[in-house]
C-alpha cells in the first residue's frame, strides 16, 4: 500500500533537502580552507629551515674565525685551561690514594628520594655525595677521556 503525503509535508521535505549547489560550494570552501592552511604550514617550516641556516652560516662564520685567530696568547691560553681541567678533573683524583691512602674521594650521583605515602607522595632527584677510597674511575673519567681522545685525533686529521 502506497502512503500518500500531504502537500504540507511534500514542501517540508522539499525546503529541508540542501541543494547540490550548496553542498558544492560547502566543500570546496572546506578543502580550499584545509589546503590554505597546509600551504602555510609548509611555507612557515620553509622559512624556518631558512633561518636555521642562516643561524648555521653565522655559527661557522664565528667558529672559521676563531680557528684563523693567529694572536699566539690566545692559543696558549685555551691549551692552558684544557691542561688545567684534565688535570683537575682526572690527574689529582686518581694521583690522591698514592699521596694519602686514607683521603676519601668523593663522588657525585644524582639518586631519587620518594617522600609521602602512597598517591600523597613525591619524588625528588638529589644529587647524592658519596665518599669512595682507593683508585675511584667514574663515569665521568671515562667520557672525559673519550673526548680528549677524540678531539685529539680528529683534530690531528684535519691538521695539514
């Protein structure tokens, strides 16, 4: 059996569907949108990469400049203050058991401390000083040296 409307829900019907043409504009105006941000999205990481190397240009314009710096105080001075900090770092701790067996070497970690209970409490990193005796290698000695090492040789490559 057919249902039959009333003409009163015939216009209802007709004046709720959106015209194609609405629909149409609609979307374009949506993707034209979402292209339009993507394009400045792009532009604006465009511009940044520009920047960073322009930021790059001047880092080693600066670094070329002080590599041709032929003043020889200057150059006795960073050979001074890199003898100093090996020295400091690495000789005087591991020389100190052979001057005194008894003087602790102290070494610095960072530990975390829970305090409270449960969901009250809270966590704080501190950093922990612990007296070691003997010959004491850390962590840090060995990066230390691995830097040196590497900086020595890499520079020892470039060098003509």
């Amino acid at each position: 059996m057919a249902r039959r409307y009333s003409s009163d829900s015939r216009r209802l019907f007709r004046k709720s569907v959106i015209p194609l043409e609405l629909l149409s504009m609609l979307s374009s105006t949506l993707i034209g949108g979402i292209l339009s941000i993507m394009a400045q999205k792009s532009q604006a990481e465009a511009e940044k990469q520009k920047m960073f190397m322009q930021r790059a240009e001047f880092s080693a314009k600066q670094i070329d400049k002080a590599r041709n710096v032929t003043d020889q105080f200057t150059k006795n001075t960073r050979r001074w203050i890199a003898l100093i900090a090996v020295v400091s770092i690495l000789v005087i701790p591991k020389l100190a058991p052979f001057i005194d067996p008894t003087m602790p070497i102290y070494v610095g970690y960072t530990e975390t401390v829970s305090q409270g209970f449960w969901i009250f409490g809270t966590d704080m990193d501190m950093t922990q000083w612990k007296p070691l005796s003997g010959l004491v290698i850390t962590p840090l000695d060995t990066h230390v040296v691995s830097s040196i090492i590497g900086l020595y040789f890499g520079g020892s490559l470039v060098r003509k």
